[in-house]
C-alpha cells in the first residue's frame, strides 16, 4: 500500500478514535442524566465491564490483553489489505482502540451512553466496530463474486 493510501487510512481511525473519545468526554460530564434524545434513544451513563451485550461482566485483563491482541492484529492488517478494505478496517481499529483506551482509563470498563429501551447500551465506538466489520463484509462478498 502506498503511503498516501495508508496515511487516508490511519486519519480514518484517528478520526473514529477522536470522535469516540471527545462524545465520551462529553458525556461524563453532563449533568442531566438520562437525558431523552429523539427517536426514543436516551442518553445515559454506564461503565460496562464486559464484552458486547454486557456479557461475560468483570472479565477484567483478560479483555484488554485479547483488545490490545486485536488491535495490533487489525493495525498489520490494515496496513497489509487491499484498498476495498481499508475503511472498514480503519474504522474497526479505531472503535477497538477507542473502548481499550476506556478500558485502561476506567478499571477495565468501557463507557456506554447510548440507549434505545430495546437494546443494550452503546457507545460510538461501538458504532464504528460494526459499520466497519460491514463494510469488510460488502468488500469479502464483492470479492466472492469476481
């Protein structure tokens, strides 16, 4: 990969990774919550100390050690892959560093904020794991069909 191409890449993560972590800010210091925003999602305050879901709770260092294993393999990936597959990539490196960064800040707990009443709680980061893991999808299913 070129070091244009890469460079595009890695301000896509860094981008996702500042955006997670400037909402984060802001939310822990609102003082209103839960707050109701449109649509029924409310803003709320949860330190989630498992995986997705709220799984596998106080799981502890055992997720950061297997976060911070997926980051660096993301990162060689992302650095590796064809050009298809560089924003979802990016954007899944930047959601996973964005909740380890919470891990190593808040005792092994990832801040999650948004609520639908309907579904657990989440956070950007969140949001940028599974826009990103869809669009590796679309590339790996364009790719199946050449």
């Amino acid at each position: 990969m070129g070091p244009e191409r890469r460079s595009a890449a890695a301000l896509i993560a860094l981008a996702a990774l500042a955006a997670d972590q400037a909402v984060k800010w802001l939310v822990r210091g609102a003082d209103a919550l839960p707050y109701d925003l449109v649509g029924g999602f409310r803003l709320v305050l949860v330190y989630n100390t498992g995986v997705s879901f709220g799984r596998l709770q106080d799981a502890g260092g055992i997720l950061v050690a297997v976060v911070s294993a997926l980051v660096g393999v993301l990162a060689v990936a992302l650095m590796a892959a064809p050009s298809r597959y560089r924003p979802g990539l990016a954007l899944l490196l930047g959601g996973a560093v964005g909740n380890l960064v919470d891990r190593l800040r808040f005792d092994g707990a990832v801040l999650d904020y948004i609520d639908t009443s309907w579904w657990p709680a989440f956070n950007l980061a969140d949001a940028f794991i599974v826009a990103g893991a869809g669009l590796v999808l679309l590339a790996a299913l364009r790719d199946a069909r050449a």
